[in-house]
C-alpha cells in the first residue's frame, strides 16, 4: 500500500469533518428511505397493479425486485470499494429513477418487471457506499448505532410504503405514485453529485484516523484510504467460515421469510384472502414501526456498552422471532380478533429488527479497506433468501390463496426461523483479543 501524506489537524478541520460527514450521512438515509419503500411497495399496491394490466402475478413481481436486488450486491461492494461511494450512489439512483418511470408508463407485465428491476439494480447499490462512507468519516465505535439509524430509516420507508402508500395510491392512483418516485429519485442523484465525499481527503480534510491518532498518539494500522484487490476481499470474507456463513446463512432465512410477511402477502392476507380486517395496512405499518424501535434500540444498547455480546442478543431476538413465527403459523385462521393480529405483526417486527446485528458483528472481523466488500457479501445471501422465499411463496399460493396454502407457507416460514436461530448460536463473535482476518 502507497503511504498517504497526513493531512493537519486542528480544531477548525476536526470540526469541519465532523459537521459535513453529518450532510452526507442525511442525503445518504434520505436514499435509504426509499429503498425500503420500493422493497415493500407491492405488499401495498400490487394487487391494483396486477388487477389494471391483467397479467401476472404480485408473488413474482415482488420476487424481481428481490433477484435483481442480490444479484447486485457484489458489484455494489466493488463500486463501493473502487468507484467509490460518490459515483456509485450518483449513477445508481439515476438508474432507479429510470424504474420509477418505466413502472409509471407500464401497461403489461413485463414492462412492470423491467421498470422493478430498473428500481431494484439502481437501489441495490445504496445501502453498501453508505456503509462505506460511515466506515472512513467515523470512528468504529460508531458503527454499530449508526447501522442502526440506517436501518431504522429504512424502515421508516417501509412504514410509509404500507398503509399510507395504500391511502395515496387510493387518492392519486399507483402510477403516479412511481411517477412522483421516480422525480424525487432524480433530485436524490443529483445531490449526491454534488454533495458526497468518498474521503475527507477529498475536501482537503483529515481522515478519521489522522483525528483519533492526533488525540490518542496511536497510530491505527487499519487506514480508512487503505485499497485492496476485489478478489483479495471476496477470498478473505469467504474463506473465514463459521464467522461470516453462519451469519449469512441465518440472515438469508430471516430476512426471506420477512420479505414473503411483511413485503409480499401480509395485507392480502389480513384483508382479503383469510381474514377481512378493514385495517390490514395499518398491520404493516405496526411491524415497520417496532422494527424501528429494535434497531434503534440494540445499535444505542451496544454502542455505549450496555450489552456486550452482539451474540446473545441476536440469539435472544432470533428466539422470540421463532416463537412469532410459531403463533402465525398455528393460529392460522383461528382467531378472529384484530387487535391480536396488530400485536402479533408488532412483536414480528420488533424481534425481526435483532438480527441486524449480524452486519457489526461481521464487519468487527475485517479491516475497512474490505468493509464494503464484507457488507455486500452478507448483502447476496440477505437478498437471495428474499428472492428465494418470495417466489417460493408464489409457487405455493399460485393465485388460490386458501388458508391450507397459507398455513404451508406459514410452516415452511418457521422452519426457516428455526433454522437460522441455530446458526445464530453457533456463530463466532469476535472479542478483543481476536486478531483481524487480514487478506492475503
């Protein structure tokens, strides 16, 4: 690696790093939002979709989204770490837009398919350069409740794009709503033309670690402009073992049976197909909400040390995610009582919200210059569980939504619950005496 000249640091650049990092991280959650917001869309909305062109079906529409959206994740962690987080974010959110647009125009369903994956391969490249810009304008301390507030912010996108995506789509139809997305997704690139910094360098700054050196006197061996060979990252992550597959393996199962809940069948399910809740949506928006709330809660809990192990808080979530899951599996049908479901969906989110730990305990494991290569390795596994569930659960509906298909969709749900709680406990947590996997 070529050394760096260190750049001065002083108060008034300290504070200037520490001011402009918080623009970026704003513009950056603000991108976030929306990436949720498309991700569950067709929870809200597919089914006026699907009814207006005729064809096709919202399982599969939604599962687009989702196959495209992991297919990108490496080449996100490859522009995040090489094309840097400025074009990346700049580049993709224009394709998003370009989605948006497709989708507003569509009148069969392939146009829609094109327009989903349009969004889903210009919004996959978001989460990974926002990861990255934390990892090199904060310090590691950071991360873990910073991770959280993006998370939380997406959600929040996730609650916006349930019951009140449905009362929009109701007062101004669902195509102008892609219209007006794919508008405010061209506002977005363009300030992150002008507004993302890949570096404090890049504005004449110091870097986080040149600050921490300046007030501790120890220099840090793991440099925020380090670079390395793409495939010198995916070898390292790779071939760590049970430290990062068990994590992956776990997240593909829990994050694909949220997205066949929470981003695919929910409402129908409550509104229309088994139950007839007139609040349905608002059920969505509940697990969206208490998502928050967790994320939220465990990043602030770790990062000022209330709990230690990211391990067994993550083991406890994911153990109360399995027993929600046992609940909407066994009392399929069988209680006809809204404000049990409401509760039911709100515990759902809140101990979904557990596994995002997953990321920090990871990421703790490898240097920075392979952080955004490490986060979009685990980001595959997340998104090809979730296009795997979801067109697993279109085979299994295929248009007879019936309880006795639900209630198989339910139990295949649990299962897979149950499976990632295992790999949860045999995890490898780092702890401080841990070296790093240090690519070779």
């Amino acid at each position: 690696m070529t050394d760096v000249i260190p750049m001065q640091v002083t108060d008034a650049t300290k504070k200037a790093v520490y001011r402009y990092r918080w623009v970026m991280f704003g513009l950056l959650l603000a991108a976030y939002f929306f990436v949720y917001f498309h991700r569950v869309s067709i929870n809200a909305v597919g089914t006026e979709m699907i009814d207006e062109i005729g064809s096709g079906s919202k399982e599969y529409l939604s599962s687009v989204y989702f196959w495209v959206y992991a297919a990108m994740q490496i080449p996100s962690g490859i522009l995040a770490d090489r094309l840097g987080p400025r074009k990346a974010t700049t580049i993709f959110m224009a394709i998003a837009s370009v989605g948006s647009f497709l989708t507003f125009a569509g009148n069969d369903f392939f146009t829609l398919a094109v327009g989903k994956a349009f969004i889903a391969a210009g919004l996959a490249v978001i989460y990974v350069p926002t990861m990255k810009i934390i990892s090199v304008w904060y310090g590691k301390k950071d991360f873990p409740q910073l991770n959280g507030i993006v998370i939380a912010v997406g959600n929040v996108g996730a609650l916006a794009g349930a019951a009140p995506l449905v009362m929009l789509a109701d007062a101004v139809g669902w195509r102008d709503v892609f219209l007006l997305l794919g508008m405010v997704s061209v506002l977005i690139c363009v300030l992150c033309l002008l507004l993302i910094r890949d570096h404090p360098h890049d504005k004449g700054l110091p870097g986080i670690e040149e600050i921490e050196e300046a007030e501790t006197g120890i220099r840090s061996e793991d440099r925020s402009d380090a670079k390395l060979p793409v495939t010198t990252g995916l070898l390292a992550v790779a071939g760590s073992g049970r430290i990062f597959w068990t994590m992956g393996i776990a997240y593909f199962l829990v994050y694909g049976t949220i997205m066949v809940f929470q981003g695919t069948v929910a409402i129908a399910y409550f509104k229309n197909h088994v139950y007839a809740f007139a609040f349905a949506a608002w059920f969505i928006t509940a697990l969206g909400a208490s998502k928050i709330v967790s994320t939220l809660l465990i990043g602030r809990m770790i990062s000022r040390g209330i709990v230690n192990s990211k391990k067994k808080l993550m083991a406890f979530g994911t153990a109360m995610y399995v027993f929600v899951w046992a609940v909407i599996w066994l009392f399929a049908g069988n209680i006809d009582n809204e404000l049990f479901w409401f509760a039911v969906c709100a515990l759902f989110g809140f101990f979904s919200g557990f596994m995002t730990l997953s990321f920090t305990q990871v990421k703790e494991w490898f240097p920075v210059s392979i952080a955004g290569t490490a986060i979009s390795f685990m980001n595959v596994l997340l998104f090809l569980g979730a296009a795997v569930f979801t067109t697993a659960s279109g085979i299994i509906l295929h248009t007879v939504y019936s309880l006795e298909n639900y209630t198989a969709l339910w139990g295949l749900m649990f299962a897979a619950a149950l499976v990632a709680l295992l790999m949860v406990l045999i995890s490898k947590e780092k702890r401080e005496d841990d070296p790093m996997i240090s690519p070779e």
